[in-house]
C-alpha cells in the first residue's frame, strides 16, 4: 500500500535477532539485559547506516520512519539522535524496555532476579528515549496505541512517550498490541500522518 498507492519507496530493514538475523540462543528482546541494551544500540546503528545510504542515492530524499512495537521503540531512538527526518510515526512504542520486560517476568517479589532488574534500570534509562529529546519536527511526529495492550502499557509506556514527545497526534484503537492490523482508523492515521508531514504527496 505504501509503494503501490502513496508513491513511497519503502525499505523494510530486519532488526537484531529476528528473521534471517536469528541466532540460535539468543532473542532480542530476551532475558540478558546487557545484550537487550546492545541489539538496541545495533538496531539504532542500523537505521542510522540505512539512512546514511539512502541519502548518497537520493541527497534530496525526504525520509520518514513508520514502525510497530519493538520497531516503535527503535524508530523512537533513531528520532531522537538523527537529524533531518521528516516524520516518525510511533506504533504501540516502549518507552522503557527494562521496565517491560521486568513487567512481564512474572517474579515473586522474594526472588533474587529482582535486584538484578533494579541495578538494570539506570542502564535501561540510558537506552530510553524518555532520556532524549526527539529532533523530529513537532508536525512530524505521530503516535497510535491500543487501549486493551497488555504487552506495551498504555499508561506506563506509550502515554509517557506521548508527555515526552510534546504531546503529538495520537490515536487509540480498541484492541490488545496487535489489533492495529485489523483497525481501519489506524490505518487512516498512518496515511494522513505521511500526507501531512509532506512525506506523501496531498
């Protein structure tokens, strides 16, 4: 849809650890926090390179990201030590991973691995970009979230993000993280996003 009805050339670039990148035992995002903090460095280096690329082709391209999930998280990185992008579009985004993932360990408050999550945490501020300012343009920015997440906290993460970011266009859909595939809204505001931060042609 994006290159056949909005004209946009579109690079669909495989994070650290997924599809053909898998590494047998290892997953990104996954129980060793440190390699957590170096696929999202990778990941953020990988964009960057990316972009690099794609404006030794085309010096003049406007570039714009569109990411879903952990891609949210990553694209809310790139956002905030890249320059010149034209917009970013945040999808159900993590704001913090650490505390994600220490969410959903489901440990006992008695059990040791807590304190290792609580000495992580200075570490997973410093991979956050709650901890960074975004250098997208304010027009530029867009959010979308779903009110039945149970994977990426509406309240703890993306409405942080969103408080964090200025308060920039947002959407809720009705539904749990993925229920953004099946909500025509979403896909509404992702078009409008790309047409009104001039990324798309009106």
């Amino acid at each position: 849809h994006l290159h056949e009805d909005l004209g946009l050339n579109v690079v669909l670039p495989v994070l650290p650890l997924h599809g053909p990148r898998k590494a047998k035992g290892a997953a990104f995002p996954g129980q060793d926090l440190l390699d957590d903090v170096h696929a999202a460095a990778q990941a953020v280096w990988d964009i960057r390179r990316l972009i690099s690329w794609i404006r030794t082709q085309e010096p003049d391209a406007r570039i714009g990201l569109n990411s879903m999930s952990l891609g949210g998280y990553i694209t809310s990185l790139v956002a905030s030590v890249e320059d010149g992008l034209t917009c970013a579009v945040l999808g159900v985004p993590v704001a913090d991973l650490i505390e994600v993932l220490g969410g959903h360990g489901g440990l006992p408050d008695d059990d040791p691995r807590r304190q290792t999550l609580e000495l992580a945490r200075p570490i997973g501020r410093m991979i956050s970009p709650l901890s960074l300012s975004p250098r997208v343009p304010m027009a530029g920015r867009f959010i979308y979230g779903g009110v039945a997440d149970r994977l990426v906290n509406p309240r703890d993460q993306v409405m942080r993000l969103w408080e964090h970011w200025g308060r920039p266009e947002i959407i809720w859909y009705q539904g749990a993280h993925t229920g953004f595939f099946r909500s025509r809204p979403v896909q509404d505001f992702i078009d409008a996003a790309l047409r009104q931060s001039g990324l798309v042609a009106r």
